[in-house]
C-alpha cells in the first residue's frame, strides 16, 4: 500500500500529555520545523501552574497547540485536527475538543487500569467504541521508543523519557516537515550529554521511520509555505518581543535601561531575556520584592535611565504607590504587565484582559497613566517600543498591558530593518539660567529631565504636591487643582495615531472594537462573517489612554459596536463613559482566549439584527 | 564627568572641586519646619557643616528619603533629594546607585520608615551591600502621624494607639543590620556633634552599605527618650564608645571596661580585671560586633556608640556594573544581530 498525500491549507496540532512529558518542547519543535518550512503559523501553549502536579492527573495536563497554514492567519486555532494524547489524562481533558472524524494518536503505554481510574474512565476509550467518530492510531510509544533504544545502553526510564520526540518524529513525517533542524537543536540543547542527545535524536527518528514503514497511516499531508510579505522573518514570543523592544528602546534613545522586577509568571521570561543582554547597557535587579523593583526603576530613570518594571497579577496592586510617585514627579517609567486571570494570584498560567481598569485608575488621587496595549505576539516590539517613546518624551510612567496568551504565545515576525525604527532621543536639561524644576514644555507638557550631577540645577522632588513652576512642596487650594488639571492635560496631549479601520466591504453597519491579544480571534470571525456575507468593521485599540482622537467619531458612525474581551466589560465601560455610546458587551473570562468560531456567531448575530 | 580616586574608597568615581564649600552652600532656600527643639535640626546642621569636608562637588551629592519627620530631611539640603514614599527610600537609592556611580547616594530614614513599612528593602540593602549610605533617625515614636509607638518603642509604651501599653517587643536596630551581613554600621547620638561627625565621615569613606543609627529626640512625643544619655554623670556610665583597635574602656577616666562573659560581653570595673580581660575593639570581628550591639539595652543602661563594623565586601553596584561593562568589551551591541537571533528565513518576491 502506498501512502497518499493530501494538499491542506491550514493544520491545527495540539500535543498533550502530563506536565513532565515535555509537551511544550516538543511543540516549540513543531513550530520551528514549520517556521523553517515557510507557514504562517501561531501557537497556545497551556499549561498548569504546577511545576509538576500529580502525574497522570487531568490538573497536570500540558498542551501545546500550533495553527500552520500557507496563508497568514491570525489565531492558534479554535480547535485542534489532530490531537496527541500521550496518558489518559491528556485525552480525558483534550478530546472534547477534537471535531468528529478529526485524527487521534494515543500512546496506549500509558492506559493502564490505575491510570485509567485516576481521571475516572471506567472503561478503556481505547477499547470501548467511544472514539469512533475518530481517526485513532493507537501507538505504543514508549515501548517503541525503548526498543529503538536499546543498543544505546541507556536505562530503561531515561529511554522512555524521550517518547516525546518519538511523537514529534511521527508528526514531522506526516506533515512532511524538515528534519534537520530538530536534529541539530537536540545535540545543542544536550550537549553536555552527548548519550542523551543521541538517544533523543534516535527517538526522533523512530517515529518518523514508523510512520514510514508501517502501514498505520494511509495519507500524509502538505502544507505548503505561506505568501507573506517580503522579508526575513523569524518565529518570536510576546515576552522576547517585549525584551526586545526594550533593547531597540535604549539604543534608539542611546539610554542605559535599569530594568528592577520580581520573577511572577508569565511575566520572568523578559527578566530573563534582558539579562543575556548587558551588552546593550541593560542592567537587571531581581529585587526583593514587587515594591523594590518598580523603586529601583524609578530611582534609575530619576537618574538618567530608561527605568522597566515588569509583572504580572497580584505584582501590579504592590507597584500602584510607586506609579503615583512617578506621576507626581513626572519621570520616565515603563511598566510592563503581563496580565493574567485574578483576582488575587488567580490563574498565573491563564490568560485575561481584567487589569484594564486598574491601569487606568487603579492609585489614589487623580493619578493618569498612559496605557498601551500588544495586538499579538510579534506587535509586542513595536508597542513596547512606542510606550517607550512615551514615557520619555511626556516623562511619565506607561502602562504596559500584554497578556498570558500574547507572552507565551509564538507567531512568525518579519524582522525590521533598524534603520526604519524611530529615534527616541531626549534631552536633559542643563541650562541653570531660570531653570525651574516644574517649568513645561509648550508641546508636551513634560517638565525638564534634570538628573543629578549637573551643575547648578540642584533641586529636591517627591510625593508632596508641587508649586507650579517651582517644584516647592505646595498645600496652596488653588495650586493643587491647577496642577490636577495639568498632569491629566499633558497625558490627554499625548499624540497616539488615529485608530485604523478595517472595513474592506466598506459598508458595514457594525463595528466590532477590541483591545490587546483578542486581536487575532476577532480578526479571524471578521474574517468568516464576511465571507458568509456579513460586512463588519474592525477597530483594535493599541492607545488605551489615551484614546485615539478620531475614535469618537469612528464609534458614531456605526449603528452598532460591539466590544468583546476577557474581562466583564472594562473597555466598553470607558467607551460608553467618554463617549456616551451604546456600545454592546460581549465577555468571557475562562482563562483563554476567545475562540474564532465563538465571534464569528456573536458577530453574525449583531449583524443579522441590525440588517433585520 | 570623571572618575576620580579621593583615596575614600565609598566615594571613588564622585567628582571632586577645589571650590571651597562651607556649612551655608549646603543649605537650601525651604524654610525649614521641624518642631522647635526636635534632634533632626542638630543633625541636619551637622550635615551641612560636614558636608564640606569631603570637598565633593554638590551636584554630585543626593538625598533620597521616605515618610515621616526626618524624611523631609532632602527639602533642606542644597544637593538633588527625593522626598520619596514610606519605606521605599533605600529601593529607589538603589536603582539610582546602580544607574550612577558617580554619585554619593545618601538615604535618610526613620525608625517607622525603615524598621516597619520598609524593613524588607532596608535588609536586602544592607545584604546586597549597595553603595549607600543610610541614616536611621531613631526617636522611638511615630511623629508624623502624631504619636503612636514605633517598632523601637519600648514594651509597655502608652500612646495614642496603646492607651493600655503596647505588648509590642522591639527591634535593636544594630543587631538586626548585623544580622542582614551590613557591612557597616554605627550609631551616634544627635547631641554629640563630634560623635555624628566622626561615624558620619568613616560612613562616607566606605565602600558599600552605611547604617547610622542616630539617638534623635522628639520634643512633642516623645521627649526625652534618651535624656539619660545626655545627662553628663549618667553618660559617664552608659555610653561606651568603641574604636577600631583601641581596648573599650568608658566612663571617667577608663572606670569601666568591657569584658568576654560566655559567648557575650559585659561591663566590668577597670579597677577589677586584668589590663588583658579589656576586649579589644575589631569592626571587621562580625561575632564581636554583635556581641556590642546586644551591650545595648532598650532601657539604655548601657549603650554602644561608635562603629560597630566595617567590613570590605564587593558592593551590588559595582558588581553589576562590572557585569555590564565586561558584557560591553566582550559583544558588541548590534541590534540588527540580536533580533535576527539564530532562525530566520526569507521570503522573496
């Protein structure tokens, strides 16, 4: 029998097993294969909060889902065509998802009666007819793995670790993908144990040969390489995006970056890229705790560096004081948040868009901060970037709002040429002839960057209300409220560009607004209603605060707009606050991102009632 | 702006002039407005009076303070000064200390600002060694908040907040620094302006973290918390000063003397031991250094000024400037490079 090859468009993969069976590795070498190959591609990994949670239990299920496709596509996929199941956990807790006739590999190893009874199946699905409406291949593959293993000597659980890439082998054959890659990666992430390398690589190629050699599976299938712009490209995570917006931020401003954090999940991967960049003059202080890092920042920027503060959850409630300190003295200050599901330490691994709301009001006192909001992944460098840029210029500190599935998830980005990024450089002031501490720039806003160590323009700040011009502590009534006044008028001043609406049938009556990482599923249901005859408009809000200054206008001029995000309603609440329109809340707080298919009915619905 | 070696290791890398500088340079144009009568004026005008003395240039000079009475401290010095939040003071000197080498970083705090609100950052400080140096002004009350008791309070203390006596029991704040590895720490009496000056200055000199635990009064509400230390007969017998080196003898005319008594010290009679049993003071013996700060009772029937310790010890600062300098002469910074990272591919038209 010869095997068939089937030309696909697009390919949903989720790999899933116990949080010790390294899923994510495996998936992240999925991803590069495909990304060598040439697909658009996005992924979601999901994964406990636990290190490593009772093996074999459905609270220690990881997965990995990876969308690849030949053209650009916006999302890691609603659901996945072809799972693999690893234990009884990872198909208890995967298969609802898994659409009738979609493909199913389970390694049977695992299914044993105690494992079966742990996630209380009372019957083996493998045995039963409960996965009928499924394509299964039911494999062995630890036993396949240990057998491919012997001659190398090693033990039996060492061999048995490497299943994972036995599966990863498997795939890479029916998928056609390029091997060499994931070869070479293994040799150079186990180089310091060559034997384990090999057994690895031996694995690897195991499951690609039993896909070759057995009869199991009758079609294999192509993906062929994406028409995306041209250009050099690179598959990168929010987080690496995040820390290398930072490190285009200090060249393009040429400032030393002083980056004080505490490590909380998802947001430490940034602490631990910047710190493999001291190159670029990029200091990193593992403080404490959350209050220390955002003061060590603070004292940084007070000093003539780009302060960064990055955290997530419960961190940003503990940095609120010291965001009020940097208003009230009007210093440069980038704060990056991660979100994730809360209240309290909530969900770390989970994703959500709750912290809107406390970006925007969350201190004492009238205390605006300007909010820039990633759209996906790769957009994380243009915005951090951007916020940047803010924070300098208006000398004030930014909120910066990504999120669990931006910072974790991966999509390719065409790599900028740096000549093209902007140039983010600011004077200090040096100029002791009538320099006054609080004196404004006429554009900006923004009061004098004078740092210490320049002659003659000695002076003293702090969380006490300023005079005027002077800087003096001042209780004087009238003062307080010009000075209220003012520091909302210069983050109100800030020049953000106009939204961009997306409307390519140019008659849609609806308007779907959204903000941060529900970028790609509302894309992804735009996208879909149109093509079932729905116009619909898409607006997505990277300025949070402020708003876009045609964003009012843009509001008025639909019938209806409808705000969909992970919270229960924040954006909307300011939309209809400021601009007093109707807007139409659609919310989900589950811990993950929206799916496509979910907007696109929400998104039909609206449209049919407003066309009816 | 240059580095320059004055020969005290705590300020290498400050800029020095030859500009005379007096008490008056240091003094800035705020009107000053503690209560008549409170410690911070002496120690303030001992400040500005020693200031001068290290011939540093002002510009190069900061004050970063929290909350509380003594942290207005910065409002009065002609220098740069951050009147910043309750606690946070040595977090912010921090970052400003690892951006700056060429400043001479100075924090001033008080018994509630760094021993309650801010006790974490105040330990970590001392335990990473930052080059800063920090002033604890100890009045063992709230005052800024008119009155409640402090975490130096003594147990029993009637205040606003304890009408009945507080069951609170409180931290000796040398033992505790002690005990976060400080590698520097002193205490001085607001009253003895020769004392201040001469902990003030070996602070300075050195390299890392300084805690100076300053006696200071508060006439409103709690005044005369340490008159028994300035009455000149009761000092004689309670304040033992200490100097590097020299045998620790007190009182008139050396009558008193500190000996070894288990794995502690005491107070003996000079006339009753052997020259020998005198200990002598080594600020770099941590386990000695120690032992004196427990010679310190709360009730001050003896109380240890002087230096304490005054160990060498690589600073955080420096170190993780070293880091990046040596990261800068080992790879240059090219940004094209790093974001292109190891995988990449092209697509073409």
């Amino acid at each position: 029998m010869s095997t068939e090859t089937r030309k696909l468009d697009r390919v949903v993969i989720r790999f899933a097993g116990d949080s010790g069976d390294g899923m994510q590795l495996t998936g992240d070498r999925f991803t590069s294969e495909a990304a060598a190959f040439g697909n658009d591609l996005a992924t979601q990994p999901n994964f406990p909060a636990e290190i490593r949670a009772p093996q074999g239990t459905l609270p220690g299920v990881s997965s990995f889902q990876l969308h690849f496709a030949d053209y650009d596509i916006l999302t890691p996929g609603d659901r996945p065509d072809v799972l693999v199941a690893m234990n009884p956990a990872a198909l208890k807790a995967n298969v609802g998802e898994l659409p009738d006739g979609g493909i199913l590999i389970v390694n049977t190893d695992e299914f044993s009666k105690r494992n079966l009874t742990k996630v209380g199946y009372d019957s083996n699905p493998l045995e039963d007819d409960s996965l009928e409406k499924f394509q299964v291949h039911k494999i062995a593959m630890a036993t396949l793995t240990i057998g491919a293993l012997e001659e190398t000597g090693l033990g039996k659980k060492d061999a048995e670790r490497a299943k994972n890439m036995f599966a990863l082998g498997l795939l890479s054959w029916m998928y056609h993908r390029p091997t060499e890659g994931t070869e070479r990666f293994l040799r150079e992430k186990f180089a310091k144990k060559p034997d384990i390398a090999e057994a690895n690589v031996l694995a690897f190629r195991a499951g690609w040969n039993y896909g070759e050699t057995t009869e199991a599976f009758a079609v294999t299938y192509e993906v062929a390489p994406a028409k995306l712009n041209v250009g050099t490209y690179r598959q990168i995570t929010g987080n690496t995006a995040t820390a290398y917006g930072i490190v285009a931020a200090a060249q393009l401003s040429k400032l030393p970056v002083v980056l004080g954090t505490y490590p909380i999940t998802p947001a430490s991967d940034i602490l631990h890229e910047l710190s493999k960049h001291k190159n670029f003059d990029i200091t990193t202080v593992q403080a404490e705790d959350e209050i220390a890092g955002i003061g060590i920042a603070l004292g940084a920027s007070y000093g003539g560096a780009i302060g960064v503060t990055s955290t997530s959850g419960p961190g940003i409630a503990l940095k609120s004081e010291t965001i009020g300190l940097g208003v009230m003295t009007e210093l440069p200050l980038l704060v990056i948040d991660v979100q994730r599901g809360g209240p309290s330490t909530g969900l770390p691994t989970k994703t959500e868009q709750a912290d809107l709301l406390q970006a925007m009001f969350g201190r004492n006192g009238e205390s605006p901060v300007p909010i820039v909001a990633p759209q996906s992944p790769s957009d994380c460098f243009d915005a951090v970037v951007d916020a940047t840029r803010i924070a300098l210029q208006y000398r004030t500190p930014v909120l910066f709002l990504s999120d669990g599935a931006i910072a974790n998830g991966s999509e390719p980005w065409m790599i900028p040429d740096v000549e093209t990024l902007p140039d983010l450089t600011v004077e200090f002031a040096t100029d002791p002839e009538n320099f006054q501490p609080y004196s404004r720039d006429p554009e900006t806003l923004a009061r004098p960057w004078a740092v210490p160590g320049t002659p003659g323009l000695q002076h003293r700040i702090g969380g006490l209300e300023k005079q005027d011009v002077t800087g003096n502590i001042s209780y004087d009534p009238e003062n307080h409220d010009k000075m209220v006044r003012l520091r909302q008028a210069k983050i109100d001043g800030i020049e953000v560009p106009d939204v961009v609406v997306d409307d390519p049938d140019g008659n849609a009556k609806v308007l779907v607004v959204g903000w941060g990482s529900s970028y790609g599923p509302i894309g992804a249901a735009a996208r879909r209603v149109r093509k079932l005859g729905l116009p619909v408009a898409h607006a997505h809000l990277r300025h949070l605060n402020p708003f876009p200054k045609n964003l009012g206008d843009v509001l008025k001029s639909y019938e209806k707009v409808i705000v969909p995000e992970m919270n229960l309603g924040q954006l909307a609440l300011l939309l209809r606050a400021k601009y007093l329109v109707d807007v139409q809340s659609y919310t989900k707080v589950q811990g993950l991102p929206f799916k496509a298919e979910e907007l696109q009915d929400v998104l039909a619905d609206v449209i049919k009632g407003v066309s009816a | 702006m240059t580095a320059i070696d004055i020969g005290l290791p705590g300020l290498t890398g400050v800029p020095t002039t030859d500009e005379k500088q007096s008490a008056r340079d240091y003094k800035s144009d705020q009107e000053v407005r503690w209560c008549p009568g409170c410690g911070d004026y002496i120690v303030l005008n001992t400040m500005q009076s020693f200031l001068p003395s290290l011939g540093l240039k002002r510009e190069n000079i900061v004050f970063v303070s929290g909350i509380g009475c003594s942290s207005r401290f910065p409002y009065y010095m002609n220098t740069y000064g951050m009147h910043s939040i309750h606690g946070r003071a040595p977090a912010i000197a921090t970052g400003l200390a690892v951006a700056r080498p060429d400043l001479s970083v100075w924090v001033v705090t008080g018994d509630g600002d760094a021993l309650s609100i801010g006790g974490n950052h105040l330990i970590h400080t001392l335990r990473r060694n930052v080059n800063l140096k920090i002033l604890l002004f100890n009045n063992r009350i709230y005052g800024l908040t008119k009155g409640q008791y402090s975490p130096t309070s003594e147990p029993g203390k009637v205040t606003k907040s304890t009408p009945i006596g507080s069951v609170d029991h409180p931290f000796n704040p040398v033992s505790l620094a002690l005990g976060a590895e400080a590698s520097f720490v002193g205490r001085a009496l607001d009253s003895d302006k020769a004392g201040l000056t001469s902990v003030l200055r070996q602070a300075a000199e050195h390299r890392g973290s300084a805690l100076v635990e300053i006696y200071q009064n508060c006439p409103i509400f709690n005044d005369g918390a340490f008159d028994v230390l300035k009455d000149a007969d009761e000092a004689q017998r309670r304040i033992i000063n200490v100097v590097d080196g020299e045998p620790i003898r007190f009182g008139r005319e050396g009558e008193y003397c500190v000996v070894r008594e288990g794995f502690g010290l005491a107070v003996a009679k000079s006339a009753d031991v052997d020259a020998s049993e005198i200990v002598v003071h080594d600020a770099s013996d941590l386990n000695l250094s120690f032992a004196l700060s427990r010679l310190s009772t709360q009730d001050l029937t003896h109380t240890v000024t002087g230096v304490f310790r005054r160990a060498d010890r690589a600073t955080y600062d420096d170190g993780v400037r070293a880091q990046v300098s040596e990261a800068k002469n080992a790879k240059a910074a090219d940004l094209s490079k790093l974001l292109h990272g190891k995988d990449t591919w092209t697509v073409v038209g």
